[in-house]
C-alpha cells in the first residue's frame, strides 16, 4: 500500500521510530534465517519417520504460517494476510 501525503510527529518520537529500525531489521533478518533452519530440521525428519499428520495438525491450526513437504523436502510458508493483522 502506497500513501502520499504527509505527517507531523514529534522529534522525540522520530528519533524513537529511527532507532528503533535497526531491531526491526535484525528481528526480520533472524526470523528468516530461523525458518530455513527449521525447514532443514523438519526436512530431515521426513527422512526419518512419517510426519505428514503432525504437519497436517500443525496447518490446522497455525495462522501466521504453513509447512509444506514436497519430495522430503519441507518449506515454510508464512501467511502474508494474517502477518499483516499484528
């Protein structure tokens, strides 16, 4: 979604908003680098023992993301319209 326009803050809550994108992008950063993490971990697993119906429990009920196994191997998929809610 792209506004134009413009807003009036105040200098507290800019210099507020400004240190606090560098968090925003280290937490960004680092949820990613967790997913593909877990992929490789649930990915392995599938090697080892059925987990089809956990992941299936597990897609019934998450709302923010899905696992998905194709061949052995399994991708995280995050819900983009739920993570947006927040």
């Amino acid at each position: 979604m792209d506004l134009n326009g413009t807003v009036t803050i105040s200098l507290k809550d800019y210099r507020k908003l400004t240190e606090e994108y560098p968090k925003t992008e280290r937490t960004r950063k680092n949820l990613y680098e967790a997913s593909k993490e877990i992929e490789v971990f649930l990915s392995f697993l599938c090697t080892r023992e059925p987990i089809e119906d956990y992941v299936l429990a597990f897609n019934k009920q998450s709302r923010h993301s899905q696992i998905v196994i194709v061949d052995e191997k399994a991708k995280i998929k995050f819900n983009e319209k739920n993570n947006n809610k927040s």
